[in-house]
C-alpha cells in the first residue's frame, strides 16, 4: 500500500487526508493537536504526527518513509515548505498557492530526481487542466475563468466566508494581478476592472482583477488572452479595497503604546472572527471557465460551469481544491511524470489525466458540465 503524508490538517488538509485514506496508508503532519485529534476521530486509520512545519529547517527524517507528499500549508509557507520536501527528494502534490514563482525550484527538483506538480487545487488547478487539455486539440485564442467560494446567506459588511486562514484571502487581495491581452502582459491592481456578472444557477455576482493566471503566463505564451477574475457578491470588493487604501493591510511595523505590530496581523485577526464559516453555514463554489480557439478551420468556444455545494461532511471549498489533488495524487501514482517542476496544464496535456482526473470529481458529486458552441465565421 502507498504511504503518503498530508502536509496539513486543516479543512483541506484533512479533506485530503480522508479521501485518499480509502486506497492508501495514509499520515497527517500539522503542530495543531486539536486539528490531528479531530481529523482521528473522523477516520481511525488516518496515522497523526506533531510536528512543527514551519519551524524546522529539515524534513528527511519525518517524511522518509514516504512514497508520496500532499502538501497543504497556507500560502505563505508554501514556497518555504516545498523547498524542504524537494530536499527531503519526496515527490510532491503542492496546493498552497504560494506567490514566488514556482518554477524557480525546478533546478531543485531535477537535482534530486523528484517531481512536484504545483498549483492543484480548484483555480489555479483544474482550470489549468482543462486548458492544457484543450490546447491539444484547438489553437486557443483565449481563457477566461471566473471563480469564487461563497456563503449561500449573505451577511453585512462583506456579504463573504472564508473557508481557510483569512491571511490567504489577503494576500490574494493585495497580490498585483497579472493577465495577457493582445499577447503582452499587464500589470493591474487587484480588485480592479470589478464588473457585474450573470453566472448561471447562482445570479448576479461581482466579477474582479486577481493573480490567478500564475503557471499560465509562463507555460501558455502563445495564447493572446488569458485572464482569471474572483467572483463575490456586489458590494465586497469595495468594502476590501476601504481597508486596503487606509493601510489595514500593511506589513510595515507600527508602535502603539509601547507595543510593535503590523496592521495585516491585527485586521487578519479580526477578519478571522467575522469571516469564520461556522458548522451550520451552508457555501458554494461556483467557477465558469470560457476556452475560445479555432478547430478544423472553424471558431469553437467551450464553456465548463461548475457549482457545487458543501455538505455535512466537507465544505465546498475543501471538495473542490482537496479532491482535485487527491485526484492527480493518484493519477501521477499510476503515471509518473517526468522530474521538475509541473504545472496543472502540463499535466492536463497529457495522454488520459483531463478524462481520469474529471471522472474522478464526479464520482465525488464535483461535477463540471461543459457546452461545446461552433461561432459565426464572419
């Protein structure tokens, strides 16, 4: 049986850890005893070890006896904690949505005959592999995706949940957001070009500018629109761009009183209390991504809606983002890649993963249904 450690145990972490417990031995790593004890109780033969992630420099003793790495630590950490894995030379599936560029510990990989598949959540993560997968048989013009994790019940002042640690969803807020057009780069702000979109089973949303693209920009030059936007209801991104202008999310240190901190660890503290997705919360994740290219001679435009709802057992997000890597963990089990680093839509373009990993999902109610249109020519 394959031995695989989840790096993690919070909600993803340990969605991650119970699904892949069915067909393998299966370890959590977190320092968070409450986290580990809570994740037992729902599956006994999930093995728990505490131990501090981020503090320690070396992971060779801890991951050893391993085939495979799930790595689930939040953002911040991740481009820290995957280094460590590759020079522990364990091969790894990453989805911590780190914002250093991925692709710079490629020569670590190599170096230690390892693989990392990166970016394998819901966005970045199956929207990539769904392009890689259309790339090989269209010429791709263009790539829109649309995502959001949302609470069905809105509630003044942010009308928003967050289902992980709101520093993430911060950084994603102050993360200069990157698209293509015409095939150069741009540049914005993000939350910027907000503008009000229709999405199907869901209703009015507000679509805006976040650094989604990541892996793409990279991998996908000769596509000469890409862009992702964040879906959330009317109205959020005004309230977040009021505390981001007067400074809430600044890293600098102040003093008050005698007492040094900086802003983003105060307001990531109280934006934990009023963000928290409680037990009894109902949410959603909704995504929409839009593949446009010509194909035989004519324009074709693919269109995947995806909506799915959390339920008693996991949340939306942690289904969503979660089974996504477990999928891709147990395809590259089966299917080694080549050493490096690999981005989703590498994979996607691979002989069999787009159909393994989507068959997968759906076998665990996440299901994306896709419309196939031929556009007018002239």
């Amino acid at each position: 049986m394959t031995k695989i450690a989840v790096l993690g145990a919070g909600m993803i972490g340990s969605a991650m850890a119970v699904d892949l417990a069915n067909d393998h031995s299966v370890t959590a790593i977190d320092k968070n005893k409450r986290q580990l004890a809570g994740l037992k109780k729902i599956n006994n033969n999930i093995e728990t070890e505490i131990f501090d992630l981020k503090e320690s420099d070396d992971y060779k003793d801890i991951l050893a006896p391993f085939d495979l790495v799930i790595c689930a630590v939040p953002g911040f950490m991740g481009f820290a904690t995957l280094k460590k894995i590759l020079n522990a030379k364990k091969n790894v599936v990453d989805i911590s949505f780190f914002p250093e560029n991925c692709f710079d510990l490629d020569y670590l990989a190599k170096k230690n005959k390892v693989y990392a598949l990166v970016d394998c959540g819901v966005a970045p993560g199956m929207d990539n592999i769904i392009l890689g997968y259309l790339d090989t048989k269209i010429e791709v013009r263009s790539f829109e995706c649309l995502v959001g994790g949302l609470p069905s019940k809105r509630e003044w002042p942010f009308n928003y949940k967050a289902p992980f640690s709101p520093i993430d969803v911060i950084e994603e807020y102050t993360r200069p957001a990157r698209y293509v057009e015409n095939g150069e780069l741009v540049t914005r702000e993000p939350l910027s070009d907000c503008e009000l979109m229709e999405i199907k089973r869901v209703g009015t949303l507000e679509a805006f500018n976040t650094d989604g693209l990541r892996t793409l920009i990279q991998t996908m030059d000769h596509i000469p629109y890409m862009k992702e936007k964040t879906l959330r209801y009317p109205g959020h991104a005004e309230y977040i761009q009021v505390l981001q202008k007067s400074g809430f999310f600044s890293q600098e240190t102040l003093e008050l009183e005698g007492m040094a901190f900086r802003p983003i660890d105060v307001t990531a503290r109280i934006l934990q209390d009023n963000w928290r997705l409680r037990n009894s919360d109902e949410e959603f994740t909704v995504m929409r991504i839009t593949v446009e290219g010509e194909e035989n001679g004519k324009k074709r435009r693919y269109i995947y809606r995806m909506l799915d709802k959390g339920n008693e057992e996991t949340t939306s997000m942690a289904r969503t983002t979660g089974y996504t890597a477990t999928a891709v963990a147990n395809y590259v089990l089966a299917n080694p890649p080549q050493e490096g680093i690999i981005a989703p839509e590498t994979l996607g373009a691979q002989d069999g993963a787009y159909t393994f990993i989507l068959d997968y999902l759906k076998k665990r109610n996440v299901d994306y249904r896709v419309e196939e249109f031929t556009l007018d020519s002239k």
